[in-house]
C-alpha cells in the first residue's frame, strides 16, 4: 500500500502501489507513449484513434504505479485528447459529468449518513447476534454482516466499519481466556484457536465485502462503470437496471460467500474452550447501543425506500427463448411515472424515456437527507447529512476515475479504436466456442485486478471487449458484465483490494494465508461467473443467442 485508508475518507479498490518501484512508472510510461506515437499507423486505424492508443497506454502504466496519484491520472484526457486532437474538449469533459457518476454520489451520501447516525452498527451487531454462536458460526455472522451492508456502501467503508467490531471481540476473548487459562498448555491451546479465529474473521470481512459489492449496480464502482460506458458505447441499448442485475448476481455473491466460509472454516475449531461468546456477547454490545435515535430511525427509512425504488424501477420480465414470449413477475414504477408525463402532463415522449434513472433515485434520497433533521442522544437536532461531512468524506478521487473512464470510453468509441481492437481480438478468437470465450475473459481479469485497479482495468478494457463482441456478432453484454463482475473477484493478494489491504494491515493474517484461501476464491470466481452468465445472465436479461441487436451497431461518431 502506496497510501493509508484512512477512516475519514473511505476509497474503493482506489489507491494502492508500491513504494519500492512504482516510481519506474513515469519514464516508462513515457517512453511507452513516445514509442507508440512514432510507429507507423497500422491498417485500418485512424490517426487519432493511434494516438488515442498512446495515450491509453500511458494512462494505464501510471494507474498501475500510481507514480502519480491515480486521480490525477485521470484528469490526463482533459488535457490530453483536445491536445492530440482526438475529441474537442467539451466532449471530453461531458464524460465527467453524466447520471451514473450521480449514481455514485447520490449513494455515497446516503452511505455516509448511515454511518453518521451509526446505523451500520446496529445492523452488523444484530445480524451477527442473529447468526453468530460458535467460532464458524460467528464467521458466518460477520461475512454475512459485511455483504449485506457491501450490497450498498463502498467495500471500503463496510470495511473499515466491520473490523473494529471484529477486534473487539478477539480482544475480549483473548482476555476471558488470559483470565481463565489454569495451565501454560491451555493458554496455549486458546491463543492458537482464537489465532485461527482471527484469520477467518479477518477474511471473512474481506472477502464478504468483496462478495456484497457484486450484486448490486451501486456495490462497487466496477458496475458504476459499466453503467457510464454501456450507455457510451451503445446509445441506444436498453438499460441495465438494479431489477435485472439483483436476481442474476445475488445468487453469485451467495454462492462466493458459501465457497469463502467453507475455505475459512474447515479446519477453524468448533469451540473456543470454555468460553464462547454466544449470542450474549453480542446482545450486551447491542444493549450499549441504548434504544435507536430518531436519526438513525430516519435512515433505516431511507436506506430501505431507496433499495426499493431502485430494485421496482423497471419491470423484472423473462423471456422465454423458446417461444420468444416475454413475460413480468413485477411491475415497474418507472414505466408507470413516464406513462403520467406523457399522457396527464403532455411531455414529450423522448424527454419522458429518461425521466428516471437509478441516479434520479439516488439524488432525490440524498437531497432529502439535506432537508430532514433529527435528535441526536443528547437532545439537539442535526440534518441527516451535512455538506461538511460530505465534502469531507466523499471519496472524489473515485468520482474523478470514473469521470476518466467514462472519457477514454466515449474516445474509443468516437476514434473507431474501440472496434478495430475487437477486430484484431475477434480475428485472434474466431472459432472460439462462445462459453469457453467467456471463461479466458473472466480469467484475465481476475488476475489482471490483482495487481492493477479494478476500476481502471475495467475502464480500460470495456471498450474493447464491446468492439470484440460486434465483431464476432454477439451480444455485448455477454462480455462486457462478465467482465466487469469478475474485476472485483481479487481475493489472493493485500494490493489487490482495500478490504483485503485493511484486514492484512490487522497484522491477524499473513500474505501466505490470504495467497492460499484467495487462489482457490479467485479460479471458483472464475467457473462461477461463467456459468451464472449462461444460466441466469442470459434468460433474465433476455439475451438471445442467435442474432446480435440493431443497437449492437452503434453509428460511428464523425
């Protein structure tokens, strides 16, 4: 770890390097970019897309050194592309600024308000108290406790909220038995089973929050960003929307977490001696909490009003490939609200299609967190959120990479590089049986993410997986959602992830055991995505495999 995660400003599979050589990155990435702009510009690519690729290319080395901070890195395109003459410079800045990056901020601040009135809190303790019991059972309760809360809040803030509750219960296990022990051997006995305790809570809380971030379009900034580039790449697909990425990739992150506990705990003892917390421990820490505050009332409102909304907004419907016959389990509101634009206010149909977006849920929520107060323990009233604390806390340099990803997206697409890329890949995999094509994908990001930000890698590679696809003649999303799901399935390496650099900063686990528990996570990550895509991906989303879309073949930008 280049830099500390600090609590006060949580970041997202953000920041990370390494001291001894990253300073390597800048004359190498340099030299990388002068390189490229000199070859001849081969067959079939424009001039700004070659320069465009140079470009990329230096991006890409300094997001991997962080030579310089990878925020900054990517504000290269603002300054880069109208200077190289690939995009005007109002076209690059738009990127930065578009609904999904409003996805993100709105969530966030919803986020931060939670762990404001401390809410967090009194849902890990509850669902732990709930679960927890023996050592494999309190494992479980805290993996499930930091998946639930990842579905929503940044991995790294679920993180860094989880991991002190777990010290304090190792703490206070580690003194029960110190207390207790009546012989050095039963001592040792102790230490060493709370040692294993340790290491499987440590990953636990990694690898849950990890597991959480998947299954929802807000979990991690990876599906932030598919988000922002699908619609840049395809203008005209349908959206993707939480309603169908829930019911495909909740199964997955269920099945991670089973695959993780089963790893953590096969050789985990069943009893910690004499002295098992049970649910007491955890009712008494539950009880310290006192009666839940108005404010903290007030968010749990919140936080479940706009689960809601953004899980109903668009109608959850199947297709039936067979048939072709399409047909809903559950309405949505969306449809309904752009039905009474058109038909009871007169709004133009077009103008009514975008009406609601995840973001439009998300910044209505925050904005009334500004609006609402609340009592606090003592009595006086504060907002739900206060700018101070977002101005703060919010994790710009993440705002800012996705603001970069989605430029270097909309550039790709723009300069043709984006399509002559995916048909040197296509021409490279042409014959390749489509599920085994899905599989190498996922591989490569998997443990292409170890060593490099997700975030960046998928930004990077999006565009080009999208080219791929219209060239072979599939649908995109087959490549581009597996893609994107499996850049945040890093489970083997400290650099890889922040939640897995906080937990091994513990000093609870060694890299040997993160390596070991991690690899087997990382190659199942890999069958698993392949097979959810087929088996879930594929008929919830109504893919066809047949026949690529019209929208597959967006116009080529002049």
């Amino acid at each position: 770890m280049q830099d500390k995660l600090p609590h006060s400003r949580p970041r997202d599979d953000f920041q990370r390097g390494h001291p001894d050589w990253n300073w390597l990155g800048l004359p190498f990435g340099l030299a990388a970019f002068i390189a490229l702009l000199l070859l001849p510009t081969p067959d079939g690519l424009s001039p700004a897309a070659h320069r465009l690729a140079a470009a990329t290319v230096l991006m890409a080395v300094l997001w991997v050194s962080q030579v310089i901070p990878i925020a900054a890195t990517s504000l290269i395109p603002l300054a880069a592309y109208p200077l190289l003459g690939i995009q005007s410079a109002n076209d690059v800045a738009t990127a930065y600024v578009n609904a999904n990056i409003f996805l993100f901020f709105g969530g966030f601040v919803i986020a931060l308000g939670i762990e404001k009135w401390g809410l967090h809190r009194r849902i890990a303790l509850h669902v732990v108290h709930v679960i927890g019991g023996s050592p494999p059972r309190i494992v479980l309760g805290f993996m499930t406790a930091t998946a639930f809360l990842s579905m929503w809040i940044s991995n790294t803030a679920t993180t860094m909220l989880m991991l002190p509750i777990a010290i304090a219960l190792l703490r206070t296990l580690g003194e029960v038995e110190e207390a207790t022990a009546t012989s050095d051997e039963g001592r040792q006995q102790s230490q060493a089973a709370l040692s294993q305790l340790g290491i499987g809570l440590m990953l636990g809380i990694a690898y849950g929050a990890s597991s959480g971030g998947l299954s929802t379009l807000v979990g991690t900034p990876t599906n932030v960003t598919f988000l922002g580039q699908w619609k840049q790449l395809f203008p005209d697909a349908p959206d993707v929307s939480m309603g169908e990425w829930l019911p495909v990739f909740l199964p997955l992150t269920g099945l991670m977490l089973l695959f993780a506990y089963l790893s953590l705990t096969w050789r985990l003892p069943r009893h910690l001696g004499d002295h098992d917390p049970g649910r007491g421990f955890f009712r008494e820490r539950i009880r310290a909490l006192g009666k839940p505050s108005s404010g903290e009332w007030a968010m749990l409102i919140v936080f479940i009003s706009t689960a809601l909304l953004w899980v109903f907004r668009k109608p959850l419907q199947f297709r039936d490939d067979a048939t072709g016959e399409v047909w809903t389990l559950l309405p949505g509101w969306g449809t309904w609200y752009e039905s009474l634009l058109t038909e009871q206010l007169g709004v133009d149909a077009l103008v009514a299609s975008g009406a609601v977006h995840d973001a439009t849920v998300a910044m209505t929520m925050a904005l009334l967190l500004f609006v609402f107060s609340a009592k606090t323990k003592d009595g006086t009233r504060e907002r739900l959120i206060d700018w101070d604390t977002v101005e703060h806390k919010m994790p710009w340099g993440i705002v800012l990479l996705l603001g970069g990803g989605f430029a270097m997206a909309g550039a790709f697409h723009g300069t043709g590089l984006s399509e002559w890329l995916g048909e040197t890949l296509a021409t490279s995999l042409a014959g390749t049986p489509l599920p085994v094509l899905v599989f190498c994908i996922c591989l490569m990001m998997t443990f292409l993410t170890e060593f490099t930000s997700n975030v960046a890698t998928v930004s990077t590679l999006l565009p080009i997986l999208a080219g791929t696809a219209v060239t072979l003649g599939v649908d995109p999303r087959l490549l581009m959602i597996p893609a994107t799901v499996t850049a945040s399935c890093a489970f083997m390496l400290p650099i890889a992830t922040p939640p897995n650099a906080i937990v091994f900063a513990s000093g609870r686990v060694s890299m040997g055991q993160m390596m070991r528990h991690g690899l087997i996570l990382n190659l199942l990550g890999v069958v698993i995505v392949t097979a959810v895509t087929f088996w879930l991906l594929i008929p919830i989303m109504g893919i066809s495999l047949e026949t690529m879309p019209d929208w597959a073949v967006p116009p080529v930008e002049p």
